[in-house]
C-alpha cells in the first residue's frame, strides 16, 4: 500500500480489500484497488484507474453505509441500506441495490434524484480536470502519477466506450442477471455461449424473442480471450463467471463444461484475489429435466461452486397459460422434485428457481406453489433459494408484498425477492 498526499486528495494505490463474498451490512471492498479521498467523497477504482465506487462523506450524504457502484457495463448503481431492518428478509443481503433504469424493484428510495448523490455524480464528471490542475508542477512517485494518469484518461465518454465494448465483444447486452450472483455482488464476467429462449414466453420482457442458438467454440474463445483483454490487470479480481444467455444450460454439458473451464484458464481464476470461483447460469424447465446425471456429475467435478437458476414460475397450470409459458405443471413439479434431488446429492451444485409475483394472480398459484414445497420436504432445508419475481409494473405493491409474505411463510426453503438486474 502507498499513500500521497496532493493537495486536498488523499491517494492510496494497492489497497487490499476482502479476499472472499461475505454478507456484511457495511461497504465492504474485495480484491486490489485503489483509493482518492476528498473532504467530501471518497472514491475507489480498479486496476486501471477505472472509478467502481463512489461515496459521499458530507453530513447530508442519504446514509453514511451507502455508496454508488459504477458496474462494467457503465451503469450506476446506489446501495442503500434501507435502515437494515427487514432487508436481508426479503433479498438475502444487507443493502439494496437501486437502478438508474427501470426495473421490478419492491422498493420504493429513488436515490438518483436525490441532490446529494446527483452532486457525487457530477463530481466524479469534474474529477479528471480537478487531478489534471492538481498535478501541474507537483513531483510524484512514478507509482501515483501513473495511477492518476490512468484516471484521467477514464473520462466519462472513455468508460461509456468501454461499457459498449463489452456488450460488442460478448455481441449482446446482458439484459438479466442470475439472482445467485447477488452472492459476488454481481461481480461476474459474462461470456455468452447461448442466445435466444426455448420457451418465449409471452410474458417475459427480458427475452430478445429469437430462436435458441448455440454459439461455436471459436466464438467462445475469442470472447474470452477478448475478454481477457477488455479486464487487462484487473481480471485478477474477478472469479466469476456467467454463461448466458437464458437458458446456457440448453447448450449441453459439453459446451458448458468447455466455456467453464477455458475461463478459469484464461482468466487465471487459481491466481485471483478473491477465493472460491463460482459459475452462473440460467436453464430452463425442458434443458433441466432433460441433462442427465452424468452431466451433474461432471459439473459437480468443475472447478467452481455452480449455480444454475430454473424459470418455474408457477406450479399452476391456470397461472402459465396466464403467463403464456409454454411448459405443462407437471413438468414444473418434475424440475422441483430435481431440483431437490440435485441439491442433496452434489456438495458443488447449487439449484434455485423463480417463481412469478404479479397483481392479480389466479387463485391456484400461491396453493399450488405451497403444496409442491410441501409434498417434496418434510423439514426445513436451506439449500437451493426460491426467487420471487415481481412481475415488471406491477401496480399494488403492498399486495406483492403480502404475497411475499405468504409465501415466505410456508416455505420450506429459503425465499427472496428477485430484483433484475442488467449488464
Ligand atoms: S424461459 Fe425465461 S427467459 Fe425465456 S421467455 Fe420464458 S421467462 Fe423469459
């Protein structure tokens, strides 16, 4: 770690935050990074001087456990602490993330238009020009100056480029992340091995509405070696990966096995900052009833912890023609029942699902949902979450959130709210 002072900036390189996820209800910093306190913010960058974080110190910051993240897809995102309380209830962490763009949020903050937070923005904008004049005739140890440098070249318009070459090297904008990468924060490096949905269905907002394609190994690879590239130095602080894009698990084992242990090398996971790697992807009712146990077997034998998240939606036939999901209850059950099954018997598989919330749901969805839940555990089991999902606007948000609640209270396993979240 080094520290200089310019001026009213206080500069430190080479800080060493946590090595592993944790749940913590304070802002907590994982892997290398950097530092430039002012009196009135404090901001923290990548490797390459790229701003992360963002955080008011003033008395009127909104809260003094709350921060701003800068995602690599160049979006902001505010984690508020919502007083605690109830907070890990109903999404499993201590903060809760709120967008700058439209979502299914229960949550009501809109912290962007809060002055204080408008005002960290604008400084963050002023930033490069204040370090600009704050150099002019000053000596620095190469180290800092090279840090600072590396800043001022990541203007605004400098990292909206790089947010659009993520999405051309993936060749796809991610317009929805697993709810189980909520345990890296998000962190995950993206590589897409599938696009399009088995199923588009007519409810879903998210789906692009092509058919199901598989992506080539060739095209795999020159995404992660792009990818490679496009994090440079940092990647040392990533260890995750996400296979996208709706349903990765449609690709095969094969192919996901392929995707799965090509990034571990090329990204360098065994050297990365942050211990335990962890691999994330969706998979839908057919391509999870369909992969066989060899396939489970193999990736349980992966070098992650792999999550991979199952759209059920609802175990009531009236509910998915509702939804216009193409798939039968039956075979929801089916996928629960595995779902269960899977979670027993593989210590480095981990099986969540998503269950549909919306306004005016059929009578059968809540009861059908309890029943399965019931039929298939007789004690409680905390393995494998249920993921509610608002479906996107709702209108009666106290009634989505009473159907939280019941839900909640006869499950036997874990439940939370489903908060969408794009890269
Ligand atoms: S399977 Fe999932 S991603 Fe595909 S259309 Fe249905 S809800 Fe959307």
């Amino acid at each position: 770690m080094e520290t200089f002072q310019l001026n009213n900036l206080t500069i430190t390189i080479n800080k060493e935050g946590g090595d592993r996820y944790s749940k913590v209800s304070y802002p907590a910093r994982y892997g290398r990074y950097a530092e430039i306190r002012h009196p009135d913010y404090l901001c923290h960058f990548n490797l390459l001087g790229e701003i992360r974080h963002l955080q008011g110190l003033g008395q009127d910051w909104p809260h003094p456990a709350e921060w701003l993240k800068r995602t690599i897809g160049n979006d902001w995102i505010y984690y508020a602490s919502g007083g605690y309380g109830d907070v890990f209830d109903l999404i499993g962490e201590y903060y809760i993330p709120c967008f700058s763009y439209a979502g299914n949020s229960i949550f009501t903050g809109k912290p962007f238009q809060n002055p204080e937070v408008q005002q960290a923005l604008q400084f963050r904008l002023k930033l490069s020009h204040l370090l600009k004049s704050s150099l002019k005739g000053q000596q620095l140890p190469d180290s800092i100056n090279t840090f600072l440098q590396s800043i001022i070249r990541n203007s605004e318009k400098a990292l909206a480029r790089k947010g659009h070459t993520l999405h051309s090297v993936i060749q796809g904008r991610i317009p929805v992340l697993p709810p189980d990468s909520r345990h890296v924060d998000y962190e995950v490096i993206p590589v897409i091995i599938a696009d399009g949905c088995r199923h588009n269905c007519g409810f879903c907002e998210i789906k692009t509405g092509s058919d199901f394609t598989i992506r080539s190994k060739q095209n795999i690879l020159r995404q992660l070696t792009e990818l490679q590239h496009f994090f440079g130095e940092d990647i040392t602080n990533y260890n995750a990966v996400f296979l996208g894009q709706h349903d990765a698990l449609a690709a095969g084992a094969d192919l996901v096995r392929y995707a799965a242990l090509k990034a571990y090398d090329i990204f360098r996971f065994s050297n990365s900052t942050i211990k335990g790697p962890s691999l994330f992807l969706f998979g839908s009712v057919d391509s999870f009833i369909e992969t066989d146990e060899e396939t489970f077997d193999c990736f349980n034998r992966l070098p992650y912890t792999t999550y991979i998240n199952i759209g059920l939606e609802s175990a009531d036939q009236d509910t998915l023609n509702l939804l216009r999901k193409p798939i039968s209850a039956e075979d929801v059950r089916k996928a629960f029942c595995r779902m269960l099954e899977i979670n027993r018997k593989y210590e480095y598989i981990e099986i969540t699902a998503n269950f549909i919330l919306m306004d005016d749901a059929p009578p059968g969805h809540h009861q059908a949902f309890i029943d399965m839940m019931q039929h298939g555990l007789k004690r409680r089991y905390s393995k494998g979450a249920l993921y509610l999902s608002p479906l996107k606007g709702f209108h009666d948000r106290k009634n989505i959130l009473k159907q939280f609640h019941a839900i909640r209270k006869g499950s036997m396993m874990p439940v939370y709210f489903y908060l969408i979240q794009r890269l």
